[in-house]
C-alpha cells in the first residue's frame, strides 16, 4: 500500500514487479465454462436428431434379427456427422468470442508512476498504483481515494446505484467503513436492495463513500486513488464468480429465419406424411406380406417407410440455417475486427446492412482528433500572457507524457502550445480549492485556485457561454473578438474562450483537419442510399464547413438555419437547443431533411435518434464521449470509438478501433455481405429441399422403392447443407452491395425472385431426375432398376447441385460464377470436399448407401451432362450484363 509520503510519486519499477508477485495481476477469473462433452452432448437435444436416434434404435434392433448392420451404422455415421460439424464450428464462433471479450483488458488506465503520468493497459494495474479517474473512465481495480473534485459515480453494476457521490475520508472512517461494508456484504447478496438509498446520498452508501469498485463509470468530476485491490480480489471479481455466463442475444435475423423454418418444417412434415400414407399403402394393396403372419415382416416394412418419412423431415428442415447463420457472424467478426470494427454485439454485424441513417459526430471520425493550435487573440497585458498560461495549466486534466497526450485531445493541444512553459511547475504552485468538470451540458470548465496568496478563478469554455460570463468591455472589443472567432468557425477551427476572474482573456483556434479518406467514403455512404448526419457539440459555421468538405451539404451560405419556433421547412442545419424548443411533430419532420446539428447535447442527440426511428429508419450513431451513451444505448447500432470512454464502449455495440468514417462504410458493407450469404444459402438449399420432396412424392405416385435410399438422402443433408453453409457463409464482401438501397427491416428474407428461381429450378431439376428414373424403372421391366442405374441417378442428383452451387453464388448479380473464383477459397475447398466424398461413397459405399463403383467414363459423362446447369446459368447472367449495358 502506497503511504501518503509517495502518493503523488507513484510506485517504482521495482514496487511494481513486486505488488503483481504478491496481489497478482488485474484480470478476473473466467466463468467456468460447460465442459466440451457436455456441449457436444446438447448438440443432440435437436427434435430432430433425436428422432433419428429413436429411428437408429429401431433399427439397430431389426439389424440383430436379420444380421444386416449396414443401414443401421450409415444412419448412425449420417447423425455422427451432422452433429460434429455444428459443434466444431459453434465452438470456433465461441472461440472468437473469447479473444474480443480479452481485448475489453487492453482498455488504458492513467497511473502515477515514479512521478510521472503515464498510460497502461487495465490488464497492467497493481496493488499499491495511483490511478487518476474522470468523466467516462471505467475504475480499473477497487481503490481508496486520495483526492476528489465533485466525483460521481455510477455503481449501478454493483449495488443498483446510478449516481453516488464520492469524497475523502480520513483513515479510521474508512477503516470502519470498510468493515461495516464486509459485514454487509453477505446481506447484500442475499437481497441485492438491502441498504438501499436514495440517489445522490453519500452518507448511507453500501460501500465506504471513500472507495472506488472496479467496473464502475465515472459521472462527473474527477480524482486520484490508490488501488487496494486487484481481479479477483475486487468486489465485482467476487460476485463475477457466483454468476452464471450469459447467453447470445437472439437477433432479428434469428427471428425471422426460425420463422422460416418453421414454415418450412410444416410442409416437410406434410409431404412426409403424405408420402408415407401413399407408399404405405401401395404396399398393402399389393404386397401379398399382408395376408401373411409374417408380422416381423410388416414391421420392418413400417419401419422403412417410417424412417423415410422421417428423413423427409430432415431433408425439408434447412437446419444448416443456424449454423450458417453462425459461421458468417463469426467469420464477420473475425474479418471486421482486421478492417478495425470490434463487434461486441451478435446483431450488430447484421443490423449494419439495412442502416438507413448514419448519426454521426465530428472530433476522431471525420476528423483526425490531432488537436492542434492554429491561431489566438488575446487580450492585453498580464490576462493574455501570464495568466493565460496559468489558466491552461491548472484549468485542465490532461497530462503529457514525453510527446504523447493523456487525456482530452483538446487540453492536450493547449498544454503542448505553451512551448517551453513547464505546465507541471504551474501546477505545483496552485492550490486547487474548487473545480467544476466541464461538461457537454455547461460547456464551460472552471477552477478556483490560490496562486501565491491570491485567489483566482480560471474559466475556459463555448466562447458565447465563456463571453456571456465576462465583464461587458468596449463595443469595439466585442466586435473584433466576434469577428475572429466568425474567421476562426468558418475555417472549420474549433474555438474556446478564456477568461479569469471574469475578464476576457483569449480566444483560441484549435484545428483538426478532416481525415482524407472521409469524403470517398460519404460518398460511398450516400450511393448505398445511407444518409449522413453531423450531430456535433461544436459551433454551427465550424460544423457546417466540416459537412461542406466531406460533401454532405453544399456552400455555408446556402444553408439555412432552422428559426426556434412552429414554422419548420426542410432544414440542413439547426442547433441542439433549436431542435429542443420543436414540437414532436415538427422534430419528426425536421429530422428527415436534417444534415448537420451543432451544439448539440446529450438529449437533443438521443432525441433526434429516437424521431428518426419513429419514421422508420434504422438508425446507426457514432459517440466517443460519456455524453453519447444515451443515443448509443437508443440506436439500433452503437458505434463507440476505439479512443472514447468506457462508458461509450460499454453503451455500444461496436467499436470502430481507428476511430474513422472509412470504418463505418465497411462494416455496412459486410452486413449487407452477411445477408446476402445467407441468401444464398437459402437459395441454394431450398432447391436440393424442393427436387427432394417432389422426387420422393413422384416415386409413391407411381408405386417404387424411394428413389434415394434413407443414408444417401442423408448425405445429400450433410453436404448440401453443412458443406453449403460452410462454402457460401465464407464468400468474401463485394462492393457490389453498395451499390443497392438499404433493405427494408420487415422485409421477407426469401424474395419474390428467390422464389420463382428456387420453384422454377427445383421442379426442373426433378422434371429431369423423374424422366430419368421412370426411363430406368421400364428399361428392363423383368428386374427393374439395376443398382449401376441406382447409383448413377444418385450422383447425378449430387452433381446437379454441385453446379448449382455456382448459381447461387452469384445470386442478385449479373456477375459470372467465374469472376473472381480465385478468391473464394472456402468455396473451392468445399466444392472439391463435395466431389471427393460423392467418388469415395460411390466407390467404397456398397450396400450401405445402395452403390456400385462407376468407370471414369461415367463419371466425365456426369459431369459434363449436369454443368449444364452452370452454363445456362451463365447464359443467363450474360444476358442481364448485356441489358445493363
């Protein structure tokens, strides 16, 4: 524990290295995790598996009697397979989950160090370190403060308190208080409301209003503590191991493809019925068993027919649906995380493809958030010069380290233009008695200090709040400082005012030049029908030049500015308190036309969030600071900033990990990638489903054995299924989708197109199959179809799909399947898995999947004979490249 002689020193190298030794490091213990086995084990909960289970027993039963183990052991391989490969991948998607909820352990913490700020990942902070906390900072480890100015906290996450106040204590209050807070615990865990107080009270706090607890969020003010414990040992790493982990989020998405199955499901279960009833009774009406007491007989004929039926539930349930679902969120999370968006939240990556509207702020993402002083007008004497320093230096938070800046971007440029005055030395010599945090509210930042036996009160601020705290001075003072700050705006420089003791002292333009990629991608952002807003704390003629450059509005001069008042016309521009004074109405209606809003505050940004959603827009907003949490929390996707507060962070559902618009433009595009993958998998999916089912209804019409055999239909799930979900889910993003509107969040995920293409080429490719097989049912009418005629019909089924899997790749586009092949590795890898299996099943499947070996001959003439699905498909592609044209 540091003393109070070292406090503002810090810990020592070596103090360091000895404290992680003895307290350990600051990461907390990860829930237990259900074992693999048990996992692997859920995955047989599936309804449907288990009814292939009940179908395996029975069968398994029948195989002793007849001694024939081959249908039994192909089912049980079939289950094997479906299973296994949705667990492995479900734990590779958990996998990744794991590594992005480590990275929340990088988040920088300030620390005092052999008396030096400096800035360390949470993970690094040690029993005995000097944090320094502000608005927006998430406490790294329980502490006990040392100084406090104004400090609220909000420890909601462990005693249900929104807002505690927290002060200095001396160290026999808190050692009671402490000991009172242990022997309260107990009771607080049983009842989580016991001990309860009323917001804002500071005097009967669960825990010592002198202790700070790891994960809560600072509100406002600000202050210093040495940590007291680490990880485990911290209040939250105690409840952390009484808990329970939680589950994923189910998504919109989610919803609407279980609704689809289900659909689904309802006619694989009439079809299955329908054919069961049928061959069933074709089988009674001509099969002399029936007058026989042969019931071992009849009972294996039940069963056949049962488990056909069966496994026409399994081939009519897409239930790769999930998995495939779950293989494009995973590798879309892996990707983006590449391209600097770290999903924290499942929906997000989904959500992103159909935002119809970007709220976005200005400092960090379309700017470079590299503050710098570009100009000043001060005032005369000893207030423009002197005290001007004395102002940036106590009337602030931020700290230097070497050349790099801790804290607001803003401060920092201020202290780095002070050159070669030492802002620590200032600093020291100031007694601090009062401070008063800035924040977006107030728009002002203000400390009272004694500086050599004189008191002084340093304001810093909005340069109409800061001027409007001023003594009134000459006209012609006030229209030379207003004239440059109009200058300053117009230039799209952020300005603050200064002043001490309620006399102006300066102005200062700090500018922060527009990132270069920005403009290309608003661009890219307005083509996809995506439309852009600037929702920024700033002046509106720094704000409106920031939207001329990006090209979201056209000159200054042409822009209006909305009147406070009933009349709205369609606007571009308006400010925060402007916005407020609007009726619901008239806010609904000045949202859609709106593109830039200055001076905004928290409400009037969560306000404008929650008007444009009401006109059914799906709303994505970008936030780096405490106040953009509400309009994180409210929009339908949250982006915070990789260099924001934790409280920012933790209302988001991504982080943009760059901090740049470019980042935005991508993580749409992959939402709308993601959705198209699944799309296609549908696609292609439905079609192996429709030429199924209407094969196996053509077989009992006319009064055969099924055309596909129990195992072969299964093999046909597996990899017409799983192999699919893997080979489409893994196709990379196009551009391509950028160029499309934003797609309705109520919209049917199965288009009207998707439809006729799945009916159409689904009855199609049974037209050809059931030709096919009648020719070989009435070719030799003595011995029926030959088990060479069984297999050949098999594979051409399997290889009509492996051609159709092309098809589906290009689904929505004019593109040919071959644009770009070489870059679809996924899909090649599965394709060539396909055509492998399907000769190694042909070849060495015998009886258990109904198959005799083919010669090379056969399987060229296959294979040549059903890339006409390809071809025609090309054709067709080639067509509408040509009508575009």
């Amino acid at each position: 524990m540091t003393t109070k002689g070292n406090e503002l020193q810090g810990l020592t190298r070596q103090q360091v290295e000895q404290s992680r030794r003895e307290h350990g490091a600051n990461v907390l213990t990860p829930v237990k995790r259900t074992s693999l086995w048990k996992l692997y084990l859920e995955k047989y909960e599936d309804p449907i598996i288990r009814i292939l289970l009940v179908a395996a027993a029975i069968s398994l039963v029948l195989a002793f009697v007849q001694n024939d183990f081959v249908e039994t052991i192909g089912i049980i391989v079939a289950i094997f397979f479906a299973t296994t490969v949705g667990f492995y991948f479900e734990r590779d998607a958990a996998k990744k989950f794991n590594v992005l909820t480590q990275m929340n352990e990088e988040q920088p913490v300030k620390v005092v160090r052999e008396g030096r700020v400096h800035q360390i990942a949470r993970r690094e902070v040690v029993v005995g370190d000097i944090i320094i906390v502000e608005p927006g900072d998430e406490v790294p480890a329980d502490s006990r403060l040392l100084e406090a100015i104004d400090l609220e906290v909000n420890e909601s996450s462990l005693t249900g308190e929104m807002i505690t106040e927290k002060s200095v204590s001396d160290d026999a209050e808190t050692d009671a208080e402490c000991q009172h807070a242990e022997e309260e615990t107990s009771d607080k865990d049983e009842n989580p409301q016991a001990g309860e107080k009323p917001q804002g009270s500071s005097t009967e706090s669960t825990y010592p209003h002198n202790m700070l607890l790891r994960s809560s969020m600072v509100m406002g003010g600000r202050g210093k503590a040495v940590v007291t414990a680490v990880g485990d040992a911290t209040e939250i790493g105690k409840v952390a191991r009484t808990s329970a982990e939680r589950t994923g989020v189910k998504t919109p998405l989610n919803q609407q493809l279980d609704r689809l199955a289900a659909l689904i499901s309802k006619v694989g279960m009439g079809v299955s019925i329908a054919a069961f009833v049928l061959f069933l009774g074709h089988d009674l009406l001509t099969d002399p068993l029936w007058h026989t007491d042969n019931y071992l007989g009849m009972a294996e004929v039940v069963l056949r027919y049962f488990m056909m039926a069966v496994t026409l539930i399994v081939m009519a349930v897409p239930e790769g649906l999930p998995m495939a679902v779950t293989l494009s969120l995973a590798l879309n999370m892996r990707r983006m995380l590449k391209s600097n968006n770290l999903v924290r939240k499942l929906h997000a990556c989904e959500t992103m493809g159909a935002v119809t509207v970007i709220c976005t702020d200005k400092t960090g993402t379309l700017t470079e958030n590299r503050m710098t002083v570009a100009a000043r007008t001060v005032a005369d004497g000893r207030l423009g010069s002197e005290l001007l320093d004395w102002n940036m230096a106590v009337n602030s938070t931020a700290e230097l380290d070497g050349d790099k800046g801790i804290g607001n971007p803003t401060e920092v440029a201020l202290l780095q233009s002070m050159g070669t005055v030492d802002y620590r030395e200032l600093r020291r010599r100031a007694v601090v008695e009062g401070q008063v945090p800035f924040s977006t509210e107030k728009k002002y930042m203000q400390t009272t200090a004694v500086i050599d036996g004189e008191r002084y009160v340093f304001v810093k601020g909005a340069p109409e709040i800061v001027l409007g705290m001023c003594e009134t001075a000459s006209g012609q003072e006030w229209n030379t400082v207003n004239e440059r700050l109009v200058a300053y705006q117009r230039q799209a420089m952020r300005t603050l005012a200064f002043a001490c003791n309620g006399r102006f002292q300066a102005v200062v333009a700090i500018s922060d030049p527009v990132r270069k990629e920005v403009p290309q991608a608003v661009q890219d952002c307005l083509k996809a029908g995506i439309d852009v807003k600037i929702v920024t704390g700033d002046t509106s003629a720094t704000a409106m030049e920031i939207a001329r450059q990006i090209g979201i509005t056209g000159n200054v001069e042409q822009d209006t500015v909305a009147p406070s008042g009933s009349d709205v016309s369609p606007l571009n521009t308006i400010s925060g308190a402007e916005f407020a004074a609007l009726t619901d109405e008239e806010a609904m209606e000045c949202a859609g036309t709106l593109k830039v809003m200055s001076r905004a505050r928290p409400s009037d940004k969560q306000r404008l969030v929650q008007m444009l959603q009401k006109r059914g827009e799906i709303v994505a907003v970008t936030g780096d600071g405490t106040n953009d949490a509400p309009a994180l929390n409210h929009a339908h996707v949250g982006l915070s900033l990789g260099s924001g507060t934790s409280v920012a962070k933790e209302a988001s559902d991504m982080t943009l990990l760059d901090d740049s618009f470019r980042s935005i433009v991508n993580a749409v595009m992959w939402g709308r990638s993601l959705y198209k993958n699944i799309q296609r998998f549908l696609f292609f999916q439905l079609v192996v489903n429709v030429t199924a089912l209407l094969l196996v209804l053509g077989g009992s019409v006319i009064g055969t054995e099924l055309p596909l055999t129990v195992t072969q239909i299964l093999w046909v799930n597996l990899i017409m299924d799983t192999f699919a979900a893997m080979a489409l889910a893994s196709l990379p993003p196009s551009r391509e989708v950028m160029s499309d509107k934003p797609r309705r969040c109520d919209a049917f995920i199965i288009t009207r197109q998707m439809w006729r293409g799945i009916l159409g080429i689904g009855i199609l490719f049974f037209a050809v199959l059931f030709v096919m097989f009648y020719y070989y049912l009435h070719d030799d009418v003595e011995f029926g179809v030959q088990m060479q005629e069984l297999t050949i019909f098999f594979t051409t089924f399997v290889m009509l799909q492996w051609w159709n899997l092309f098809n589906a790749k290009t689904l929505g586009s004019s593109h040919s399947a071959f644009r770009r092949l070489y870059a679809d590795r996924g899909m090649l890898l599965v394709l060539a898995m396909i055509l492998v299996g399907q000769w190694l099943i042909v070849t060495f499947g015998g009886k258990m999947f109904r198959t005799v070996p083919l010669s090379f001959r056969q399987w060229v003439g296959i294979i040549v004979v059903t890339s006409v699905v390809l071809w025609v498909g090309e054709i067709y592609r080639a067509i509408g490249r040509a009508r575009s044209v």
